[in-house]
C-alpha cells in the first residue's frame, strides 16, 4: 500500500516481465527504466563503462596488487600492543579485586 492507503496498481515489467508499480520510472528486478525504453538485454546502452581490450579482443585484467609491507606490519604492532594493552589491564582488574 502507498503512504495514502490506496494499493497501487501492479503491472508487468515490459522487459523482464516481474510486476512493478505503475508509476514506476524502473524495474527492481532487471533494471530497465525508461530511459533505455524498457529494451532488450541486446539493445540496452552499456557504453558508459567502457572496458579495455587486449589485441586478442579480450578483456585486460589487473595485475595482482601486491600488499604493502608497512601496512601488514603496522597491523601486527597494533595486534600486539592490543594484546600488552588488554594483559595490563587484567593484572590491574585483578589487584584491584584482591584489594577489597
């Protein structure tokens, strides 16, 4: 039901065929909207990411991203520190209690 309480009417997508409201300007399930004119997967626009291509008319792939030492070694330290942090914090806690 809309916020006024009236049920809206339910129609079929022109693409994909899923029920969508009425006044819907696109389609939850596939995605067409107006604006591609509810085309077909052939006929709708994909050329606004355009991708590389290699000379075999394949798509490029990234090389494989190498990890930055600095930043794993950062993470142990604060792992580490962490840990020292937390062991202080029980020997405190714990002289505090037989303290009492």
């Amino acid at each position: 039901m809309s916020p006024r309480g009236k049920a809206r009417e339910q129609v079929p997508c022109p693409h994909c065929g899923e029920y969508i409201p009425s006044d819907s300007s696109f389609c939850k399930h596939c995605g067409s909207d107006r604006e591609t004119g509810w085309a077909d997967d052939d006929e709708i626009a994909y050329q606004a990411v355009e991708l590389p291509e290699d000379e075999d008319g394949e798509f490029e792939q990234d090389a494989p991203r190498q990890s930055n030492p600095w930043i794993r070694r950062g993470a142990y330290l604060g792992l580490i520190a962490m840990a020292i942090l937390v062991g202080i914090l029980a020997i405190v806690f714990m002289a505090l209690t037989r303290g009492c």
